[in-house]
C-alpha cells in the first residue's frame, strides 16, 4: 500500500491556513498556533498532517525552506505557481499518471485514485478527494 494521503472534512481550513500563512507564516506551527489563528477548530492534527505532507511544515511544525521561499511571494500569479510545485511534488505519483490532467480530474476520479492508492474507505476516498 502506498503512503496514506492526508485528508481533512472540508477544504475551507487549508485555504484559511494558504490565506493565512501568506500574510504570516508563523516559524513553528502546532495545534496551538492553529487554535489562536482560529483555524481548523478540532480539526487541528488533520490540518498539520496535510501542511507535512506537503512539506510546507516539517516534522516539528517549523516552516520548510520552500515554504518560507514561497509564501512570501507577493504576486498572485507568482505565488499560485509555486505553489503548484510544491502540490506536485507532495502528489508526484497523481501527476505522474495524469500529468496536467490531474488539476481537472473530477470527484470520481480522484475518490477512485485515491481509494485505489490507500485502500481507504468511500468517506475518506471523499475526503482525500477534497
């Protein structure tokens, strides 16, 4: 089985947090800091797990050398493509079947991806798919 993939209920938290830590990345994030940002109330340990796997924090929540390079891109433009890359890497294996293909994927095809990959449940199929 491959690695599992992070999922949290809904992706609201993780476009707060990208918002967030565009404005400031803090050096260290724990669920603390999460709680004081008001970000992903109880749902804390989801968020942190996505934000390692995408290797924005590492496993002691400090900020990554590319996270720190990226988030204090100022241009939009800019920011959204670096940003891509670091989403591709984290999901080399789904871009690597896909291609460019993989940003347009629909629900059902990401939830088979995803269930396929981790053997995961229907319900966390749809939450990896978010």
């Amino acid at each position: 089985m491959a690695s599992t993939h992070p999922y949290i209920s809904s992706g609201g938290p993780l476009v707060q947090a990208i918002t967030q830590f565009r404005k400031s990345f803090p050096r260290s994030v724990d669920a603390s800091t999460l709680k004081k940002l008001g970000l992903a109330p109880n749902n804390e340990s989801y968020l942190i797990n996505i934000l390692k796997f995408l290797k924005l924090i590492d496993n002691d929540g400090g900020r990554t050398e590319q996270a720190s390079k990226t988030f204090v891109i100022h241009n939009d433009e800019v920011f959204q493509k670096e940003f891509s890359e670091i989403v591709k890497r984290a999901y080399v294996e789904l871009f690597n079947l896909h291609n460019k293909d993989a940003w347009t994927l629909d629900e059902e095809d990401l939830i088979t991806y995803f269930r396929q990959s981790d053997q995961s449940t229907e319900i966390v199929g749809k939450r990896q798919a978010v």
